[in-house]
C-alpha cells in the first residue's frame, strides 16, 4: 500500500513554468494589514503545484524571520507534514490548525521578501527542465525524504545557530527542483543536505 501511494505520486505530471519570483509576488500579495496569518499565505497558493507549499515555509525559514524563536521547529514541521504527503500522494495538502493560527508581522515578512529577491533571480535564473529521468524512482522519493528529515531535524537544531537555516536552504534547493523538474539542481539538493550535516555537527561542537 506504501509503495503504490509513492508510485500515484510519481505518476502525476506537476505543472511547469513556475518561478520563484512567482511565489514571493504571491506572498506580497496576501499581506493587507500589520500582520499575516500561516492560513492566507497557504490560500495565496496554487494547491495543484505542491513543491510551491514546501517551498514556502522554507523561504520563510531562510530569510531573516528565522530568528524569531519557535518558528524553526513550526517550519520544520510544516516542510516533514508537506513533504510525507507529497510522498504518499496525496492530491491536497492537509494542514492542522495550529500551524494555519500562526501569524507573522507583515512588516519583517515584507522585509524578509525583499532579502528573498535577489536568490529568487538566480534560482530562476539557473534552473531549467533537464535531466528529468533523475525524477523517476527513486530519485523523486529521495528528494521528498530529504525535506521530510530536514523537517524533522529542524525542532532539535533550534540551539545551533543557523543549523535550521541551512537546512532550510536545502529544502528550498529541493523543492524549486521539483517546481521546474531540474535533476541537475535536485543532484545539488541532495549533495546539499551532506555538507549541511557536516557543517551542523561542526557547528554543534563549538
């Protein structure tokens, strides 16, 4: 029953033709008062391009909003709960109600937005549909429980400084990979997610 839901998952065709500068225009567009709720950011979303709602708690977590305490381990358990999902399938993406309470001020994530631009232009830049048999089993599922054990890491890590953050950018690596169907920036991703290990346990022994 496991591996048919991965095998539904990797059945379906994502939408292409989406952008990272996409999504920040998106989350600019949401915001209409001193701050913004997790629920009108998730609306602000296509529901049909599922990378885009593992990509954004991410964006959140890699831009200076990371510093506001508990937020890492609300992101890292957003990105675990969106990536086992995608994983198994899943045509929508289910949220609990804890995670759509939560509110940020519109004025850091305006602010936040505008650190988010210029790697926005580069991701957009450099990523391109190529080397898409790397999508094929298991290589998609590798992706996805990548993000869900960055997600899952991220609670733990709220200590180490940055630790979260870099983990964060792994994911975001990931997730714009499947946006566009990039192996290539998928290859990176996951080669990522090594020297991020390596530079946490560094980190963590300092």
């Amino acid at each position: 029953m496991f591996l048919s839901a991965i095998q539904e998952g990797l059945s379906r065709e994502m939408p292409r033709g989406q952008r990272v500068q996409d999504i920040l225009e998106r989350i600019r567009g949401a915001i209409a008062g001193p701050s913004v709720g997790m629920e009108t950011l998730v609306r602000a979303m296509d529901p049909a391009v599922q990378p885009v709602m593992l990509m954004l708690p991410a964006l959140i977590l890699v831009s200076p909003l990371s510093g506001i305490p508990g937020l890492s381990s609300l992101v890292g358990l957003t990105i675990a709960l969106v990536a086992v999902q995608m994983l198994l399938g899943r045509p929508t993406i289910w949220f609990p109600a804890f995670i759509l309470r939560r509110h940020l001020s519109a004025e850091r994530l305006l602010r936040a937005l505008e650190r988010l631009d210029r790697p926005a232009r580069l991701i957009d830049r450099r990523s391109l549909a190529r080397a898409g048999w790397f999508f094929a089993f298991p290589g998609r599922p590798l992706a996805l429980s990548t993000c869900t054990v960055c997600g899952l890491a991220m609670p733990f890590l709220e200590l180490v400084p940055f630790s979260a953050t870099t983990l964060a950018l792994v994911v975001t690596i990931l997730a714009a990979a499947l946006l566009v169907r990039d192996g290539l920036l998928a290859a990176i991703g996951l080669s990522g997610f090594g020297f991020a290990i390596f530079l946490i346990v560094k980190l963590a022994s300092t």
